[in-house]
C-alpha cells in the first residue's frame, strides 16, 4: 500500500498543527486538573 505524497503533503501541516495543539491545551489542562485535586485534599 502505497499512500499518495499529496495527501500527505496536505495533511501533515494539519496534524502537527493538531498535536502542537493538543499539547499546549493538555499542559494547561493537567495544571487545572492538578490545581483543581489540590483545592480538595
């Protein structure tokens, strides 16, 4: 199976794009989540 070097030219910039994000809003989301657990203790 050979995939088609347009589709990944296309959608590599997308899925970088995705994880940069992902991990920006999950690093802010674990310090909320952690802030939150502590707030409880």
């Amino acid at each position: 199976m050979d995939i088609d070097m347009r589709v990944a030219v296309v959608l590599a910039p997308v899925l970088i794009a995705a994880g940069w994000a992902a991990f920006n809003i999950g690093a802010v989301a674990l310090r909320q989540l952690q802030s939150f657990l502590d707030k409880e203790a």
